[in-house]
C-alpha cells in the first residue's frame, strides 16, 4: 500500500502464481479490473483502472481516492482505505475495457489524440 497523497492510495496487488490458471497475463493500457469484497455480510464488486504499465512483476496497481461520496460503510474504496493490507486475499477479475488505443494509432505519432475518462462511485453489482 502507497500513499500518494491525502485520502489518495495505491494497492499493489500480485496474482497468486501458485493457484491453478491463475496467471496474469498482463492488460493493455487504459483497461480495468473488477474487485469484489465481503463488507458488512454484503458482497461488494467495484471496477478500477489500472495505473501502471505491464511489469516483468506481473503486479498491478490501483490507484483509489477516497471522497466524501465513496465513504460510505458498504464503499469498496472506503473498505479498501481502512482494512487492505499487505498479504491480503482479493477476487480481481481478468483486465477488461475497451478503452484503449486501437493498435494502428498506437504506433503513429503523426495525429494528435485526446482521451478522456471519468469515474462512479456506484458498485458495479451487489449480490
């Protein structure tokens, strides 16, 4: 866990390598993952974009701000800030999204691009 900056955290997280096809097979730029958590009885899923390249690691990071909107007690942002902790267990999905650069633009440095991006505060499911 890092702290960035005031009620501003970056998790780390680690694929077990040692779980049966459980291996990272890293993510493109600008895909998410899905966490989900038991908070309060209740699960909880929440997405979240990744922050950091792909690494030799395998690690991904999150970076989570926690807001006035995200502080409420079945918040998975909320949880995330005051119980996550190194050597924690999660469920986090494979990356997904379709919000990257198609692989032709990729490689083009000739037309400018403009990317923009928001967030919700609303789970993703509830069960």
């Amino acid at each position: 866990v890092i702290d960035e900056a005031p009620q501003v955290k970056t998790f780390v997280l680690q694929c077990n390598q040692r779980a049966p096809g459980k291996v990272w097979q890293g993510h493109l730029p600008g895909q998410h993952v899905a966490l989900t958590l038991m908070i309060n009885g209740r699960l909880q899923t929440r997405a979240f974009s990744i922050s950091n390249a792909n690494s030799d690691s395998g690690n991904v990071h999150l970076t989570v701000k926690l807001n006035a909107a995200s502080a409420h007690r079945l918040s998975v942002s909320a949880w995330m800030h005051a119980h996550l902790k190194t050597g924690t267990k999660l469920a986090v999905s494979a990356p997904n999204g379709q919000f990257v650069l198609p692989s032709d633009q990729s490689q083009s440095q000739e037309r400018p691009i403009l990317l923009l991006s928001a967030t919700s505060e609303s789970p993703v499911r509830s069960a």
